[in-house]
C-alpha cells in the first residue's frame, strides 16, 4: 500500500528526487556534532511551532483573559504544562543555539567568500529569533511580561526624530493596553514566523547552494563523509540530547507564576527578557541626553557590525589563530554581552535617597518652600472637590454625599498616584459598571491638585489606619460566621494564579502588623473569642484545602470582604480589602498565593496534568534510551 502511495506521488512530484538530492551529499571534512547546531535551531523552529499552535487552542489574547487562559492551559488540561514549558524552555533554547550557531560559524571563517549571502541571511534569523522572543513575552499578559515590554517600547520610543512613533506603533497608543496585546499577538503568531519559515528556507538553499565550508585545515578538508547516515546521525543525536534536556527542564524548572499584569504595582522592579538584559544594563552608562547611544546606537552599530563582517575580513585565511583582530574582536563582544548580562540579572533597584525634611534630616528653606507649596495643592484641590460636584456623591470626615464610597479613612489607602490619576479621568478602566462620572476635562494641574487634596484625607496612600489594622480571622478555634455580606461570590482574585514572592511583599506591607513574620504571630486582640489576632501558618483547618481553587476560594471572601472576630466587643478585626480597593485583585491574587505556599500549597500546582512530571520524564529518558541503542546497532551495521 505504501509503495503505491510512494509512486502515485512520485508520477505527479519528484518526492524521491528531492529526499535523494538533501540525503546524498559529501560533507567536506567528514561528520562532526559542531556541525548540528544549525540542525537543533531547525528542530527547535518546528518544536516552537507545534506547541504554540497547540496552545492557541485555549489562550484569549486579551488582557482579562490572558492569563488565566494560559494557566488553565498549565494546570488543568491533561500534558498542558509540556505544551507550555517545552515552548517556554524551547525559546530560551533557540537564543542559545542560534548564538552558539553564529559563534561556531565566525570561529570557522565560514562567512567568507562565496558564503557572504549565507552569513547576511544568518543574520536575519537572528534579529526575527529576537523578535519572536520579545513579542511572545507580553502574550500571558503577566507580571514579567508586561513590565518586559513596557521596558522594552519606553527604550524604543527614545529613538531620535521616530522614536514616539515606533513606541505608539507598538502599544496601539500611548500606554500599554488591549491593543498592545492584540499587536502582539498577530505579529507573534502570524508575521515574524511567516518572515521566519521564509528567510530560514532561503538560508538553507544559500547554505545548499555554496555547501559546507568545513574545517579551516586544507588537509581535514580534503576528507569527506556522506550526510546520510554519519551526518544525519549526529545530528539526530544532539536534537535527542536538546530535547531531553527541555523535557527535564519543563519537568523540574516550571516557569514561575508571576502574577497578573498590574500596570499600578509599584513594587515590581521591571526588566526586560534575559536575552535583552546585556542593553539594559548597558543604558545606566549613558545617563541624561547621552541615553540614546545607549538605546538606539549601540542596537544600530553592532546589527551594522555583524552585517559588514564579510566584507571586512576579505582574506582567504579562516584559521582563527591567525586571524587574532577579528578573534579579539569577537572574544571582546561575547565577553561584554555575558558580563552586562549576568550584571542586569543580579541589579536591584537602588535604596531611594533620603529627601530634605524627613526623618533623620535637618529641615531646610527649600523644605520649607515645598511644604508650603503642598499646603497651597491641597488647598486648591479641596475647592476643585466642591466645584466638581464630587462631595455630593462622596463623603469627606463624614460630610457630603453617600452614592459614592466615603474617601476619608482607609478607602483609598495604598493606592498609587497614577491609579488616582486614571480613576479620576476614566473611571470605568477600574470599575465598567460604575456610574461616576469622566473628568477629562480636567488640566493635569487640576488632577495633581485633587489627588494631593484626596492623600491628605487618606493617609496619603501608606497603608491601613491604626484604628483598624488587618488581621485575617482564619486560625481560630471557631471559625467566624460569614455575614450576608460576606456569603457573596468571591472577588476575581480567587480564580486568578498569583506570584507567591510578590505576595510576601504585600503581606509584609499590609498583613504582617496583625499576624506576625510569615503569619505566625499572635497579636492581642482584647475582646475577641481568642484574645489574638488569628494566625496564618499554620491556618485554621477549616479553611486548609489540599486543593490550590479551593483554598483560594475559602480565604479570598474574608480578605474581600473583611470580617469580624467572634466575642463581645473585640478592638481588631478584618478590613474588606477587596470591597475597599484597598488592594486590587491582582494584589490579593498574590496575597492568596503566599498565603498557600505558608501552609504548603502551591497556587499553580497541577490539577490534571495527564501524568505526574517526574514518572514522564523517567518514561522519556527509557524510551530515549532503548531508541539510542538501537538507532546506534543500525549505524553501525550499515558503516
């Protein structure tokens, strides 16, 4: 049956032919595995496009949907977390083999004549591979990809005279939003692989067409072996060993949770994706009007660099010993991108600076000058308050109107000055369905001015006020009766993977005041059932679940709706953080994450994931094995 098949499409297509003509050819200087990196970047293509269009089955490209689509995709459909970490390892993969590739290709001289086009052609993988990566990492719409592209756009837009443009071009306006996602997303999965499939054919026929260079040695060179088997052997080889490894690293290195996307958390330390650390780190030597050498011509000069290679070393010679400008030239780059790399990996955000007129430093006139000046904002901002009609829907110290929630106390408390910002001109960004209405008339002046008068009323956005601290009700003996305000369905957060470490941090913000270093202490709590504020770790049985979902279910309506501890008259009880928007759902998402990981529970653990990691990957490397063994005894008979 297959011999018919083979020679109806043979009678009608040259399938033989073609297979023969890419088999039977002489590969100069013999077999080697320093031959089979390109062989791995060409598996590593099919591999990205096969579990990218599989995770297309489940992902939404937009910015509510993102990222809970993709976690569903990793934790609840069977063999999902492979689909996944094998695309998200295969990506790290290809930068590394793709470099490693150019480097074995620039040691060998095998961009000389008449390979010139083969090496320009390289090129353009290299920059469409880059580009693959950087649009991809925005695509789950978290944490570390959104901060990665909103780094990644701010360097963009500081080109000269089409910076602003290329920026606005990328994110669809002026800030980072759905149209960024949607942009994206089709360049992603439509444009640069179409352009990669493309310029990657074209490489081969160049590489085809010119042959191999082989080893720089005239002797070695003078020996060859058949592609097919010896070539085509290791090949296969080292696409296993490639393979094997991603496999191991999708079982035992997951890519983090890290939460999703929150344009106001101003606790994320934002940079961008590995490959592009080695410029973001560059960028802090040219500070102030020197930035764009560091933004738009260090990227320009070293494309130029790679382009114009060809044509500068024009000598026959390929020996790297004795070509030692260019192998130092080469030995420099390699050695800065890796040293400027590693030393943006390991940057922390600097302690800030301490400001005239705080704590520990002498006030000065200008300390003075500023406060006054403050004094005045607020002033200003308290008449805008009046004149806009905002005290007849809310409530100040108890005056003014009760529509809207009251803004004096805890009400605003944490939030940021570019959330207040939003909310004033556009409200309906943070709530669709509210009825307050748009203000974005207002002149940026105007908007300073209410959210100075706004943080004088509410503690100026540095957390909880004393007269309620938070604590969680949750380790209790008896576990507190819900009201019927807090039977409501739980806020979006209970459904959303948070980022346990970012959790830490707003813990050690908000929570850690009333439950203790990792939500172990005991506060007192006169009045209370229990005289202490509950601890967290361990937490009450009642609300432990082995299940990830319900877990967060159970202790997401308490942090969403706050509650009251069981006793007379207890002094402490529970803020309602969500009902608040002290904390945004994104915040309390990763509050429940750190939450879980105290009593040993992670959010993004497994539910169905078609079979344990660790039993696969043990199942692979036998199978990887027993076909090793023997593909090695059919090499061998046929040598």
């Amino acid at each position: 049956m297959l011999q018919r098949l083979n020679q109806w499409i043979n009678d009608r297509w040259p399938l033989n032919q073609l297979i023969e003509g890419a088999l039977e050819e002489d590969v100069a200087g013999g077999a080697s595995f320093s031959y089979s990196f390109g062989s791995a970047v060409l598996f590593l293509f099919v591999l990205q496009a096969l579990t990218g269009v599989f995770q297309l089955f489940y992902y939404v490209p937009t910015v509510d949907h993102a990222y809970d689509s993709l976690n569903y995709l990793r934790t609840q459909v069977p063999f999902g977390w492979l689909i996944h970490n094998l695309h998200y390892w295969g990506a790290n993969a290809m930068i590394v083999l793709v470099c490693t590739h150019i480097c074995r290709v620039y040691i060998w001289g095998a961009y000389k004549r008449p390979r010139e086009l083969t090496w320009l052609i390289g090129v353009g993988l290299f920059l469409l591979v880059l580009g693959m990566t950087f649009t991809g990492a925005l695509l789950p719409w978290d944490e570390l990809g959104y901060w990665a592209a909103e780094v990644g756009t701010s360097i963009a837009g500081t080109v000269p005279v089409l910076g602003i443009y290329i920026k606005e071009l990328m994110r669809g306006g002026g800030t980072m939003n759905q149209l960024t996602l949607s942009r994206m997303f089709i360049v992603h999965v439509a444009l640069l692989p179409g352009l990669l499939a493309a310029v990657a054919a074209a490489h081969l026929i160049s590489f085809r067409t010119t042959g191999n260079a082989g080893p720089w040695n005239p002797k070695k060179r003078e020996l060859s072996s058949p592609f097919w088997p010896d070539q085509v052997y290791r090949d296969m080889v080292v696409i296993c060993v490639v393979l094997l490894v991603l496999i191991g690293l999708s079982v035992f290195l997951p890519p983090h949770f890290t939460g999703p996307a929150d344009p106001f958390d101003t606790t994320y330390h934002p940079k961008p994706e590995w490959n592009f650390l080695f410029l973001y780190q560059m960028l802090k030597l040219f500070p102030g009007s020197l930035e764009v050498l560091g933004t738009a011509g260090i990227p320009l000069v070293g494309v130029l660099a790679m382009l114009s290679i060809p044509f500068i070393d024009r000598s026959a010679e390929r020996d790297p010993l004795r070509r030692p400008r260019m192998m130092t030239f080469g030995v420099v780059v390699v050695a800065a991108v890796t040293t400027f790399t590693i030393l943006g990996a390991l940057s922390h955000p600097g302690a800030p600076a301490v400001k005239s007129g705080s704590p520990g430093s002498p006030p000065t006139a200008i300390a003075t000058a500023a406060n006054a000046k403050k004094t005045g904002k607020i002033k200003a901002g308290k008449a805008l308050f009046a004149s806009q009609g905002c005290i007849g829907c809310h409530k100040v110290n108890g005056k003014g109107g009760t529509i809207g929630p009251e803004l004096s106390g805890d009400t605003l408390s944490g939030r940021s000055k570019a959330w207040l910002a939003v909310q004033i001109r556009t409200p309906k960004k943070h709530f669709p369905t509210t009825v307050m209405p748009a203000f974005g008339k207002l002149t940026d002046a105007q908007i300073d001015q209410l959210i100075a008068y706004l943080q004088s009323v509410t503690g100026k956005g540095t957390g909880a006020s004393k007269a309620a601290p938070a604590s969680t009700p949750t380790a209790q003996k008896t576990t507190p009766k819900l009201t019927a305000k807090e039977m409501k369905e739980p806020g979006a957060a209970a459904s959303m993977i948070g980022n346990a470490p970012h959790g830490a941090l707003i813990f050690h913000e908000k929570c850690q005041s009333c439950h203790g270093s990792q939500g172990t202490g005991h506060v007192a709590n006169p009045g209370s059932a229990d005289k202490s504020v509950p601890a967290l770790n361990p937490i009450d049985r009642a609300l432990y679940s082995s299940d990830p979902a319900t877990f967060a279910h159970n202790i997401d309506l308490f942090i969403q709706h706050g509650s009251i501890p069981a006793g007379p008259h207890p002094a402490l009880h529970m803020l309602a953080f969500g009902d608040s928007h002290t904390l945004s759902q994104q915040e309390i998402a990763e509050v429940e994450a750190y939450i879980l990981k105290l009593n040993g529970v992670e959010r993004g653990q497994l539910v169905h994931p078609g079979m344990k990691p660790e039993h696969f990957f043990l199942l692979v490397v036998g199978i990887f094995l027993l076909v090793g063994i023997g593909a090695g005894l059919v090499w061998q008979m046929r040598r």
